[in-house]
C-alpha cells in the first residue's frame, strides 16, 4: 500500500500509527473468524477449479474426438 506522508519525525509517526490499526482490524477479524484465512485460501482454490474446468469445457467443445480444432463455417 502507497500512502503520502511527510517525511521525518512526523510522517514516521503517522505510519506507526496506522500500522498500529491495521494491526488491531486484524487481531479483531481473527478473534470473530479464527478460519478466515482457511476459508479465504479455499474459496481461491475453489474458483481456481472452476475457471480450469470452464476453460477445458471451451477447449473441448472446439475440438472434435480425436483432439483436432474444429473449422466452422468453411466447407470442403
């Protein structure tokens, strides 16, 4: 994350403390949801899975049986 603060004494100052908040929203989303972090990987895994299989289902449905792309609209 990219913030603008003053440089020196004081911008340090703003950063601690904003880290210090960041830190504190953390503990309390990990004291309401101890599996958060579980349930966040699995939802990516689980969306992962089902781009995969939306793209093999694309690949399949322009290839013929034995793995050749289809040409449509050209006649032979």
């Amino acid at each position: 994350m990219y913030v603008l603060v003053p440089e020196g004494a004081r911008g340090e100052a703003i950063l601690e403390e904003q880290n210090k908040i960041v830190q504190d929203q953390k503990a309390l989303r990990d004291m309401a949801n101890p599996d958060y972090d579980k349930r966040i990987y699995d939802a990516r895994v689980d969306q992962h899975r089902r781009q995969q299989t939306a793209n093999q289902q694309r690949i399949n449905a322009t290839m013929d049986r034995t793995g050749n792309a289809l040409t449509f609209g050209h006649g032979s």
